[in-house]
C-alpha cells in the first residue's frame, strides 16, 4: 500500500484576502453586468451546491463567459491576483469536483452554460465540433438531425454539459460499444493557467506528430486547463434497434448471458444493463403509476439493447439468440418492446433507479470496476459484507455489466439522522474500497476522483504514477489556481 502524498507536492494556492467588490467589477467588464454575481448573489446559489444537494460550496463570485476570449480575459486577471478558478460544466458530477468546499474565500466558480453553440458538423468527416456549454442530449439532437449518433448517454444528459463530460471522462450506458468519453475526442480548444490557449481542433483521426497533448485534459477534472470546444467523433445513426427486458435466476447468469450475446452477435449490442430485483422494486416507487413491464420476481433482470445498420435483421438476431439461452436454461423470461414508447419504458426503469434512491434520502453512493469475468463474485462479496455491516439498510448493486462498472450503494432506515448517515456513508465507503482492491478493480469507474475521493486516490494510487501527475500539474498550472482542492491537490 502506497502512503499517502505529500501535502507539498502542489503548491498552496496564495492566501489573500479579496475585495469582493473589486472582483466583480473586474469579471464584470470582461462577461457583462448580468453575467458575474457575487457568491452570496442568489443567481449563484445553482452554481454552489451539488446535484443532490448534500454539500454546498462558498466563492467570491460565478462567473459567466460567452466566448473563449472571455474565459481567457477572467483567467488571466485571476492568474495575475492569485485567485484561483473552479471550471463548471452542468454541475452534474457525483464527486464534488466542481464545487470549491475548502477555498471559498479565494476562487471564482466560472460556468461554461453560455458557451453552447454547436459551430460546424461536419458529415463527410463523420465529425463535429461544440462549444463545451453544450448540453449533452443538445448534441445527440443535433447529431441525429444530421443523420448521425453521438453515442455518449447518461442519466443526466438532459442536464450535463459536453465540456464536464471531457473533464471527467464520463461513460454511461454505451460504454461497451462505443468506449468512453475519451474515445469520442478528436480535437480540443482549451484555455491553459496562464490564459494562454490550445487550438486543436482539426477533428483528425490519424496524427501521430508526438504526444496526444488531448489526452491530458480528458479525466483531468479541470486541473491543468479549461476546455472550451471540443471536435467530436460520429458514428452512424443505428436505423434498427430493439430494446428487451430479460429475467435471470442470477448475477452469475447474467454474467454468462453477456459472455453469450458477445460471443454470438459481436458489436451489435449497445448496452447491457444489471438490475437486480430489489433496484427494479426500488424504480418502481419513483415510477407509481407506470405498470411494471413483467413480474418482479425473479432474482436478477438485465436491460439489453442492440442496433445496427439499415439492412441487419437486429430484431430477429436478438429473438434467435434469446431462444438459444432460454434452451440452455439461462433466460427465465423476456419483454422485448415494439415500440418507441414500450423501448422508452424500459429504460425509464433504469433511468429512475437515482431518482427512487435520492428520495430515500443521503446515503451511499459507489462508482466501481472489476474485471467483468470477477463481476458476479465481487458484487456477491460486497453485498454479503455491507448486509453484515448495516443489517437494517438497503443494499442495492447494479450497473454496466458490459464495461465492468457496477453501482453498489446502501440507502439507510428512514429514521436515521444525518449524523448516522454521515458515519454510514464513509465506513461503507471504506469497506466497499476495500473490496474492490482485493479484486484489482478500481474505486471510480467512470464519475472520477473530484474533492470526494481525492483521498482515496492518494492511498491507493501508484507511486510513480501520483508523481508523473503532480509534476505534470506543477509544469502546466505552477500557481496552482486551476480547480485547488480537486483530484490531485
């Protein structure tokens, strides 16, 4: 086990004390009058509390820019009075590393939503290039009017923006197809700690003139930079898909399901979805005038989905497949949706699985990997452990059986106090890490590190790796006032 970094590593930011009126004069001749608040503004409240609204934040100011020329001029006036900038996109992330919790009285918020302009598509490079404000569904939209599919999808797409999709490397449900966030950059246009910009969106898919310097901005959370546009892969729009709920008697069997369906229809399945009983009965209470799709009682459920091209029979592979499993004993029972409506439906049960577990309350939330061929063993484990742990709490696992990424989280009794929940929260925490080491995975599969597992990542975290890192931030941002507190400081 590798000790935990020094605290020396990356330079504090300045602590100075800041004329808040000052400030926002300065901000305010670069992005407007009606662009720059205060933090105690209440335009800023949005901006300082998290998505679920467990943990709000301070700033002297939230900050608005429409252009990157903006975002360079607040930049280099910060970097110039030592205040430090916290870059934002859709403030939709789950590790809090977007919010300044421990340098309020020295950092900007600076939200990228004004920069949302979708500058050019271009469809016989089977690309496009957005500003990083832009929302999430917003591209998919433009993508498919275009005639193509931006494959990245996510329960906050409605929300997120494409630039903290980069920042944190996001996956979603397609991850198996198609790869991660990082697989779908082209280009970027980023704005460096000094105000300096990175222009490189030429949208090429063979450069190999030395370093990929993209790739260092990609999962980095806003530390070395700020990325203002991105160039983006498309692929093309699938014009057949079919959508099944499937039942199982196992984790193990949904495993061997999976294993199955790779084998015998190769790329054409675009997600596969675990979700045991207790998450589909726990969709159901954010979902109470929607009639389940089949019964509830099976042990294990797993929403699947293939696509292909114009002339792939997909409906008919997926029917002859489903056959050949429910023969060898695997397949219990199958909703395959014949509809856009009934596809919808199905996937509202998975979508509404956060939002049944937000009405529970604060309580645990975990974001692992393991190998998939360990997955059913791990999540068997982990449950048995947090069961044992907290006997009178709601352990719910479920996630991306394709990617390896599962969600395993504890919602408390209704009466505990938050105290109770806080101390839930970080011994199960522990004990979920714990696991997940012992199997070689990894304790964020796709929500990052951020300030929540900034920690974590310093203890477990190989050694030489922690230093490439931090020397990497000390050459880029030397000043260290790009998103303080967050990932690596």
């Amino acid at each position: 086990m590798n000790a935990p970094v020094s605290s020396s590593a990356v330079p504090e930011v300045p602590v100075k004390r800041h004329d808040v009126a000052t400030v926002l004069e300065q901000l305010r001749r670069v992005v407007g009058d009606d662009f720059a608040w205060s933090g105690g503004d209440t335009k800023a409240e949005p901006y300082l509390r998290d998505w679920h609204g467990d943990h709000v934040a301070a700033a002297l100011a939230v900050v608005m820019p429409a252009t990157t020329a903006q975002v360079q001029a607040v930049v280099r006036y910060c970097a110039a009075q030592g205040v430090a900038v916290v870059p934002q996109g859709g403030n939709t992330g789950l590790v809090l590393g977007a919010l300044p919790l421990d340098t309020g009285d020295r950092v900007i918020v600076l939200g990228l939503g004004r920069m949302n302009a979708i500058r050019h598509i271009d469809q016989g490079n089977y690309s496009m290039t957005v500003e990083s404000g832009c929302i999430l569904q917003t591209v998919q939209e433009a993508a498919a009017t275009a005639g193509f599919l931006f494959p990245v999808s996510l329960g906050a797409e409605g929300s997120c923006q494409i630039g903290g999709n980069i920042s944190t490397n996001a996956g979603g449900v397609n991850v198996l197809r198609y790869g991660m966030m990082r697989e779908q950059i082209l280009g970027l246009e980023v704005v460096l700690p000094d105000g300096s910009v990175m222009h490189n969106l030429k949208g090429l898919r063979k450069d190999n003139r030395g370093v990929d310097v993209n790739q260092l901005f990609i999962g980095a959370e806003g530390v070395l930079g700020i990325v203002t546009a991105a160039s983006l892969r498309l692929s093309p729009l699938p014009q057949n898909v079919v959508t099944a709920l499937l039942a199982l008697n196992s984790v193990d069997d949904a495993v061997q399901l999976y294993l199955q369906a790779r084998k015998r229809c190769g790329d054409l399945m675009t997600a596969f979805e675990l979700m045991p009983q207790n998450v589909l009965t726990l969709a159901q209470e954010a979902l109470p005038d929607t009639v389940a799709p089949m019964s509830l009682e099976h042990s294990t459920y797993v929403l699947v989905e293939f696509s292909g091209a114009e002339l792939v029979d997909v409906a008919g592979i997926l029917e002859r497949f489903l056959e050949h499993v429910m023969e060898d004993g695997i397949l219990q029972d199958a909703v395959i949706a014949h509809s856009h409506a009934q596809a919808a439906t199905l996937w509202r049960y998975r979508e509404a699985v956060n939002e049944a577990q937000a009405l529970r309350g604060l309580h645990l939330r975990s974001d692992v990997s393991v190998s998939i061929s360990r997955m059913a063993e791990f999540i068997e484990q982990v449950e048995h452990r947090l069961q044992e742990a907290f006997p009178n709490s709601l352990v719910v696992g479920y996630g991306h059986i394709g990617d390896g990424n599962v969600h395993v989280n504890v919602l408390p009794p209704a009466d505990f106090s938050t105290a109770q929940r806080l101390a839930l929260i970080d011994a199960g925490s522990s004990l979920i890490t714990e696991c997940v080491m012992a199997f070689d995975g990894s304790f964020s599969a796709e929500h990052g590190v951020g300030r929540l597992k900034k920690s974590t990542f310093n203890h477990y975290a190989d050694a030489a790796q922690r230093d490439v890192l931090h020397k990497l931030k000390l050459c880029v941002d030397p000043k260290n006032i790009m998103n303080p507190g967050c990932l690596l400081s």
